[in-house]
C-alpha cells in the first residue's frame, strides 16, 4: 500500500472496527456485516461513477435524479412486459447513460463548472419526473424480481442465509469495469490527464468531448445499475428515495482521497472512503445516535479529508 492517504484509511479503519466491536456486540456478527455489505452496494456503484468524473476534473450532483428515473422506466417495463433480469439491466444502463450524455454535451458547449450544470439538470430531470409521475410511488413487482439470488449460500446455526448476494456480485461488477477503465486503459490515463491540466489535454490532440461523453456517460451508466440494485433491495421505488445521497456519495470518494480538483485519486481509495462511511454509519446506527448528527458527521466528514488533501498538496 504505497499511498499514504490509503494508508490512513486503512489504520483508521482498524482502529475505527476495533472500538465498534468493543462498544457493540453486534457489529462484527455476520448478520451485520452481511447487512452493511448489501446495503451499501448501491454507495459503492455510485462512488465508482462519480471517482472518474472526479478525477476528469468535474463534478456530478444529479446522479440521485438519474437513478430514480431509471428506476421508473424500468419497473414501468418489466410491470407490463417480461423482459428479463437482462432487460431489466439493459433498460436502466440505457438511461442511465443517455441522461448522463445530456450532461457531459452542456459541460462541454457551455464550458461552465460542471457543478452548476450538475446541480441545474438535477432540478430539471427531478421536476420533470414529478410532473410525469405525480409522485406515485411503484410496487407489485413480478415475481422473478422479487426471488433472493444469493450465490454460495451458507446458513449461519441460527438459520441465517448469506453468500454472494445480487447486491454484492453487481457492486463488484462495477468496482471492475471502474478498475479497468482507470487503470488499465488508454481512455483511462486521458481521463486523469484531463483533470489534471484540461488546456495541456486539448493541445495535445485529445478529443475533449469524446472523454466529456465518456465520464459523465458513464455516470449515467452507473447511476442506471444503481438503480436496479436500489429497486431489487427496497422492493419499491419513491421519487424522493435518493434526494440528498449525493453527498454521501459524495463524503465516500473524497475521504477515499479523490481531489475536487480533478487529476488525482485512485480506486482502491474510493473503495475504502466507502468502507470507512459505511462503518461510520452503521457504528452511529448501532449505537442509537440520531440520523440528524449522521448528517452532521458526514458534511464534517467531507471538511476534513478536504482539508488533509489540501494540506498534503501544500507540503508537496
């Protein structure tokens, strides 16, 4: 672990485990674990998504919005047509996708910090969501979507069953594509080189509406199976239900040591900034601190590993 800033995380989060198994007894149970895991599968796909707009040097708040309206569109389709767990998949990521395309077009025309166009199609695809759904919320989903897929099932002496669940096999799918993408590819080390110096990028040839399609679309890409997993998990889909997880998503990369200013950050980062606010959350959970300070703590979170990032930067 050559990073010093995953090197943090990690004793951090050793230290963090450790007390929470002392002042709780149910944190290192199995139930618990596998509960976190499959409850923050959805922290962990989006945070894959909003790591390589992070490090193209831009930002995405309207992921919430696009996942809520993937989610409409694809459990309106598999109400009324049989389409499958493939076409459920396909469905979500083409909206997904397409919405984060719009976004990636406006950033790149209007040459504007993506925040603000962000945070304007956040309003514009959220309103007009509601205006389209009235706010109706979505159940009676088909029985083939309703079934537990869990691979490698083990059942625990109490009778608890846990394995490879449809969450955690759909968390590693993304946390893959993302590694290959940034680490392994060409389009990878130009999507760093963008977020590092976006001038010295164009002079050099490269296609910068290309690499905005490709990040922000892949966003969307993100956004979209997020949404499937959200639907799978909740068995319900609610036009607010993700209003606000943008700076949980949000607090999960920085911590993991993404800068805000694009060019830097790694993966492995961003999985354990995941981790660590998971663990935060779940230890405030167990032991009955108000969802309010959750909210607190996760905005102090962000103002923290911000400051640490700054601060490591100057040293430099």
């Amino acid at each position: 672990m050559k990073n010093p800033h995953n090197k943090i995380l990690f004793i951090t989060l050793l230290i963090l485990c450790t007390l929470l198994s002392l002042f709780t007894q149910d944190f290192l149970s199995i139930e618990n674990v596998y509960d976190v895991i499959n409850n923050y599968a959805i922290l962990m796909i989006l945070a894959c998504g909003l790591f390589v707009v992070l490090i193209s040097g831009g930002i995405d708040i309207s992921f919430p919005a696009m996942t809520i309206i993937a989610q409409y569109i694809m459990i309106s389709l598999i109400q009324q047509y049989d389409i499958g767990l493939f076409g459920v998949f396909i469905t979500a990521s083409t909206v997904g996708i397409l919405l984060g395309l719009i976004n990636g077009v406006i950033v790149h025309k209007l040459n504007v910090p993506s925040i603000i166009i962000t945070i304007s199609t956040l309003n514009i695809f959220y309103g007009g969501l509601l205006y389209i759904t009235k706010g109706i919320w979505l159940y009676d989903f088909p029985e083939w979507f309703q079934q537990e897929l869990i691979l490698f099932k083990q059942t625990t002496s109490d009778g608890f069953e846990y394995g490879l669940s449809f969450q955690i096999l759909v968390a590693i799918f993304a946390i893959l594509l993302t590694a290959v993408i940034t680490n392994k590819l060409t389009l990878g080390r130009k999507i760093y080189a963008l977020g590092g110096n976006k001038e010295a990028t164009s002079r050099m040839g490269f296609n910068l509406l290309y690499l905005y399609l490709v990040v922000y679309g892949y966003m969307g890409l993100m956004a979209g199976l997020a949404g499937v997993v959200q639907s799978y998990t909740v068995q319900s889909v609610a036009p607010d239900s993700l209003l606000g997880y943008e700076l949980t998503v949000l607090a999960a990369v920085v911590l993991g040591g993404a800068s805000l200013s694009g060019g830097k950050g790694t993966l492995s980062g961003t999985m354990m900034g995941v981790i660590l606010l998971a663990v935060i959350q779940n230890g405030l959970n167990l032991l009955n601190i108000s969802s309010y300070w959750q909210t607190v703590i996760t905005g102090g979170i962000i103002i923290l590993s911000v400051s640490v990032t700054a601060l490591t930067q100057r040293k430099k």
